[in-house]
C-alpha cells in the first residue's frame, strides 16, 4: 500500500509569510496528487490536483508542485483566512496524509 | 451550485448497524464517481469507500471491507452507506463527496457537511 507523509505535522506561521507544506509518497505516484484545506468544524475544501493544477475559484497564492514521490504545496503570502489544516492526498488509492495544521 | 446534504448519523451500539444517505443536486449525478470519506474526533481525513457513476464498480478501504456496502440510486440522485457490525473506532464524521470525473480513481471538488457517527454503549 502507499503510504502518504506530510511535513511539519505544525507549522507555525505569520500574516504575510510564505508557506511551504511537503508530502511525500512511499512509491512514485506520477502526479495522482491532490491537496484539500480544512478549517475546523468545516468540511475540506479542494485546492489543487494533479500536483499543479488550481481549483477553479481557489486565489492564485496557492500553487502546487512535484511529481513522483515529492509534493510541495506553497503559500506564497499567507492570508488570515489560510490558518487551516492542509491535506495531501493520492487519489489513485484515495490515501491521505496526516495533515499540516498552519497556526499561528 | 453542487449540493451534498447527509444524513443518517447518530447513537449506536457497538455491533449495531446504520444507514448513512447523500442527497445530491446542482450536478449530472450518473457522471461521477462518488465517495464517502471519515474523520474520526480530532484526526485526520480516512477515505471510506468509492462507487462509480453507473454503480458497477465499488471500492472500500480495508479497515470497512466486508461491513460497509456503497450504493447509489441515480433516479433519485442518492449515495447511501450501509454500516453494520459497527465498532468504537467506526466513530467520526461521514462525509459524502462528490468526484471529479466518472471514474472512481478521481479526487474529490465538492464536500457535504458531514454527519456524526457515535458508536457507543
């Protein structure tokens, strides 16, 4: 089975910084990746998929990168509304990470 | 717009069973695959299971294989989860969510808001 690793488990961050979220598969995954952000209480929301591709609607700070087994997901300027918890998930066998929650 | 409304959760007993419903609107149901997706209290997301557009094909995660039945009923646009021989670590919220193309292997666009299952003595 493949297994799906996200790093840091925290990050703790600033209004203003630039954010980068790491997920890593145990075995290349092309570019089946997607990542979801969640807030509490909220039910996930899409950002991107197949590695790079943005959501429609998502703003365009977000931006997704890798193939293979590395994924980055970055913030480019972090917004208030992004404090949140951030998933990477390989869709072909529908594994998610752990989880990355972005406090303050 | 997508709508994904559960519905179903609730109190069980260990052993019992649950039947958990997705009412979906705003989209061509019979086009895309379909998932049911849990987050136990405090963890992170634990796929469920996955159906097809047609229904033909199902998917289930190891730790529900055998207990859990997907099902869909595309006249009545619904995605159902049938849930028995229900365990304490079956407890979490269920969310319904909608694939992003027909086939089951698809990442998920749009997300009901979830119901609760308590499995409980």
């Amino acid at each position: 089975d493949i297994q799906m690793t996200q790093a840091p488990s925290t990050l703790p961050a600033s209004v203003g910084d630039r954010v980068t979220i790491t997920c890593r598969a145990s075995q290349s995954i092309n570019s089946w990746l997607a990542w979801y952000q969640q807030k509490p209480g909220k039910a996930p929301r899409l950002l991107i998929y197949k590695a790079s591709s943005l959501e429609s609607g998502v703003p365009s700070r977000f931006s997704g990168s890798g193939s293979g087994t590395e994924f980055t997901l970055t913030i480019s300027v972090l917004q208030p509304d992004d404090f949140a918890t951030y998933y990477c998930q390989h869709y072909n066998s529908w594994t998610f990470g752990q989880g990355t929650k972005v406090e303050i | 717009e997508v709508q994904l409304l559960e519905s179903g959760g609730g109190l069980v007993q260990p052993g019992g069973s649950l039947r958990l419903s997705c009412a979906a609107s705003g989209f061509a149901f019979s086009s895309y695959a379909m998932s049911w997706v849990r987050q136990a209290p405090g963890k992170g997301l634990e796929w469920v299971s996955v159906i097809s557009g047609s229904g033909g094909t199902t998917y289930y995660a190891d730790s529900v294989e055998g207990r859990f039945a997907i099902s869909r009923d595309n006249s009545k646009n619904t995605l159902s989860l049938q849930m028995n021989s229900l365990r304490a670590e079956d407890t979490a919220v269920y969310y319904c969510a909608k694939g992003a193309q027909l086939a089951p292997r698809s990442c998920f666009d749009y997300w009901g808001q979830g119901t609760l299952v308590a499995v409980s003595s």
